[in-house]
C-alpha cells in the first residue's frame, strides 16, 4: 500500500530561535526517516501553499491581514507562547498547503493514507487568534475544504496531542458533519475540554472530549480509543479521517505529564488506521501538531508510517515509563461511554 510523506525545507523556515516549537524537530524526524530508510519507502509530495480563500474558510480576514503584516514588521510575539518571524506568514501558508497536499493525493487515489510533517502547527488557532504556536487551523481548513470540494457529508477529526485542540473544537463545535474526539491532559493549558462539552445546536453530540488525569498512560488511551472512539465512529460513519497528530503526550516529554510510550502512539495511529479501514475506504491523512523530546518525536514520527505502511514491529527506544499510575480511570470512561451513549 503506498503512504504519503508531504514535507519540504520552507517549514525550516519559521524561525522561532530557541523557543520549544522550533525547526529542529522536523530536521531530527526527517534525519531519522532517512537514516532508518523509511523515507525510500514513502511517495514523496512537495507542499503547496494554502490560497487566502482556503484560510478563509476557517480563519477571519481581519486577522489573516494581521499575520501577513506582522510578518512583513519583522514578526514578534503574538501571546506569551507564540513567535512569528518574517517568513512565518509564507510558512503558515505552506503549512496549511501541505495539509491540503496529502488531502488531494488521498482523496485522488494516488497514495492511501498521507502524513503531512509542516509546522508552524495548528490546532489551538482559532477564528481570530492565534494559541499555543499555531497561526493557521491546519486540521480545520483541511476538513472545511474536504467537505466543500470533494463531495464528503462526513469527517472524524481525532486528536491526540496532550493539549485540548481548543480552536479545531471551535470551528466546528455546531457542525453536525464534523465529528471532534480529543484525548487530552486535563486540566492542563489552555483550560477547554472538559466532558460537557458535546457541542451546540446541530452540532451537539458531535464533539467528544476524553479528558486524561496527568500520569494515564498506554492502556487508558489505548481503551478510549478502543471503547469510545471506535462506536462512537461506527455511528458516525465518515467518508475521510483527519488526525492531528501530537506526540506530546509521551512521558519523555518535558511540556506534559502522560505516561505513553512510542508503542502506544503507534497503536492508537493503528486502531485509527483499521477504522479508515473499515468506514472510508481508508483514507486517513494526519498532521503534525505538538511532539518536543527529539528523540520521541523521531522515533514516535518512524513508528507511524511503519503502521501506515501495515508493519507489526514497532521500534521503541524509550520503553515504558516507570512513574507509578493514578487510579480514575474506570469511572472517567464510564462517565463519557453514559454521554456519548455507547
């Protein structure tokens, strides 16, 4: 089966110095794909650059303006967490392109699953700001377009980034077509996630919070996926999978407080492989969010397109943590299977 790989040198480009989001984290993911010769094994697609119209989809115009002429000041600080230097407004574009690149070669039968490697990333951006590094919704802008332009009624977002994908849970939080999972460390930045919240309007029901006590691990994320996720997505039937891929919720990672090993990421990526599988003729496309251990990132980035390409064995360098567990987990899920009904 072929996979894609949607990656280019421009996404080096978003300077952001020495602050944790920085461009190092794709030069130790594509080293690693090359060194281990998982990269020849890739069909390999160049980005292209999101038009102002596909941002527009999800972001305001007033605030689009905003990056572009930060951008052309010289760039700085947004909030507390986010930098932008000059070239970050191309960037972003090319960020939220590249998305849209493994999109297309999905949806146009060239590969069968894509992984986009971009960054700046995107899921805390909302309408009219931007959160947590992210400028652009990449994951939203790529549902908004999958929805408008090739014909789908249906698509599953899922996220597994330790952060709450706050601005992707905006965007379509009264959108019945969309259908929004999230496992997240709870409480924990940026505060949203919480089990009440299912959506609005037309859209209730179809957001699906999993909030995760710092310490959880393999196998609480392992059976949300399994025992929330799984029905919830049968009920819901999409025609295309959207992952936003955050590799933060590893317990090497300094920005957090989870206990998943690479084992783990790669078995979440495979349940959501045999979903697409199952309900949309495959088709799953995944970009890349949070993730700032090296290490974990690289091997974590490998270990995702070895399940992709239908591998069994999964290379772990870091093992499993060995912080002891806190209890909750049994009435945290009994909790959510009451509210989402399965």
């Amino acid at each position: 089966m072929k996979v894609g790989l949607v990656y280019a040198p421009i996404y080096l480009e978003h300077d952001t110095g020495s602050h944790v989001e920085n461009s190092q984290r794709l030069v130790a993911m594509m080293s690693h794909l090359e060194e281990t010769g998982t990269k020849e094994r890739l069909s390999l697609f160049a980005p292209r650059q999101a038009s102002t119209e596909e941002v527009l989809m999800v972001h305001d115009p007033v605030y689009v303006s905003l990056i572009r002429s930060e951008a052309e000041r010289g760039g700085g600080w947004l909030d507390p967490d986010t930098l932008m230097c000059p070239r970050s407004f191309e960037v972003a574009l090319y960020a939220a392109g590249g998305l849209l690149t493994a999109l297309e070669a999905v949806m146009g039968g060239e590969v069968e699953s894509a992984f986009a490697l971009v960054r700046p990333p995107g899921h805390h951006a909302v309408h009219n700001r931007a959160m947590g590094f992210c400028l652009f919704n990449n994951v939203a802008i790529a549902a908004k377009f999958a929805l408008a332009n090739f014909g789908l009624e249906r698509v599953l977002i899922a996220d597994f980034d330790v952060h709450h994908g706050n601005g992707t849970q905006d965007t379509f939080y009264a959108d019945p077509r969309v259908l929004y999972f999230s496992t997240h460390q709870y409480p924990f930045y940026p505060g949203t996630g919480s089990l009440g919240e299912v959506g609005t309007g037309a859209g209730k029901g179809f957001t699906v919070n999993f909030p995760m006590t710092a310490g959880w691990g393999d196998e609480e994320y392992l059976r949300a996926f399994d025992e929330v996720l799984v029905p919830v997505a049968r009920r819901f039937r999409p025609e295309l999978i959207l992952v936003s891929a955050g590799f933060d919720c590893h317990w090497a990672d300094r920005l957090a407080m989870m206990q998943v090993s690479v084992s783990g990421l790669a078995e979440i990526v495979s349940i959501l492989r045999n979903l697409a599988g199952e309900l949309c003729q495959g088709r799953l496309v995944l970009t890349l969010e949070g993730g700032y251990d090296l290490q974990v990132a690289a091997s974590a980035v490998r270990a995702t397109f070895d399940v992709l390409q239908g591998n069994s064995e999964i290379i772990d360098p870091l093992g499993q943590s060995a912080r002891g567990k806190p209890g909750g987990f049994e009435e945290r899920i009994t909790q959510i299977k009451g509210i989402c009904g399965v």
